[in-house]
C-alpha cells in the first residue's frame, strides 16, 4: 500500500466528535490527502464556517496521521462549501443505525426554518413532526415520530 493510501485510511478513520457513529470521510468533510515532501497533507472542509467542531476534527485528523507514522499537515479548505449532498450512502446509514435521521432532498434547496418530511430512523415512518429548528447541534433539527413516539435528531439539508 502505498504511502498516500496509508496517510488517506488514517485520516478516513477518524470519528466525528459531535456524531461518533459516523467518519470524516463518511461525511464527506476529509477532501484527499495527498504526499507533499514527506508531509501527509490533509484537506478538510468544515460542515459550515461556524462548526464549532472544526478544530477538534483537524486536530484529530492531524493526530491519526501521526500516529500512522507520517509528518501531518492540515488545511482547512472553504471552497466549495460542504454540502449534506458529500455524505455517503454508508454515512447515511450510519446516521439511521444511530438514530438520526439523514437529510433529506438535495443540499441548498431548503431554508431556514422549511418544514420538510422527514422518515423516523427507528420506525421508518413519515408521519413525523419538527419540534425545534434546532436540535443538538446547530446543523441538526429536532424531530418526533407520531407513529412510534420516539424523538429524533434530523440532520438538516446544507
């Protein structure tokens, strides 16, 4: 295995601090990670600008390559903007197993405070309703099933 596919499997692995069920790379943030001079060069884009997340996860991205052997460089990399779109269907999963529900719908099509229909995590069922625009974390919404009655965080569409 080559030393660029080792630095990108470290990094991959990396959990994320305010959802551990699910990677960096599940959610689409880690961009590449390339060799530069010996460097493990890591490229990440924060889910929004204001995560206050962001420095945990490249510190840990940074951590996992040196642990794996490798000098490590991290870059914050704004452009394009993450989107919900860059999770992957394994992340998606994984946010269901643990009880979030995954955005639903294309990234940037909703706004703040849209109503969309949401499919309950536990039970599948769309017959949910929104609580609180806001849920455990700002990019999550608080939802609840009226079929199962159980609440649910909805990771909303960005």
């Amino acid at each position: 295995m080559s030393d660029a596919a080792r630095a990108w499997e470290a990094a991959a692995a990396v959990l994320d601090p305010e959802v551990p069920a699910v990677t960096v790379a599940d959610l689409g943030i880690l961009r590449e990670v390339t060799m530069e001079g010996g460097v493990a060069v890591a490229r990440v884009t924060p889910t929004y600008s204001g995560c206050p997340a962001t420095l945990a996860i490249e510190l840990a991205i940074e951590a996992a390559l040196r642990e794996a052997g490798f000098e490590a460089r991290i870059e914050r990399v704004l452009r394009p903007a993450w989107t919900t779109d860059w999770i992957t269907e394994e992340g998606r999963e994984k946010l269901r197993a643990y009880g979030i529900a995954p955005p639903e719908g294309p990234a940037g099509k909703a706004a703040l405070f849209d109503m969309p229909e949401v499919t309950c995590p536990r039970c599948g069922s769309r017959n949910t309703a929104r609580i609180s625009e806001f849920g455990s974390t700002a990019c999550k919404a608080q939802y609840q099933c009226r079929a199962c009655a159980e609440p649910f965080d909805y990771f909303k569409c960005l």
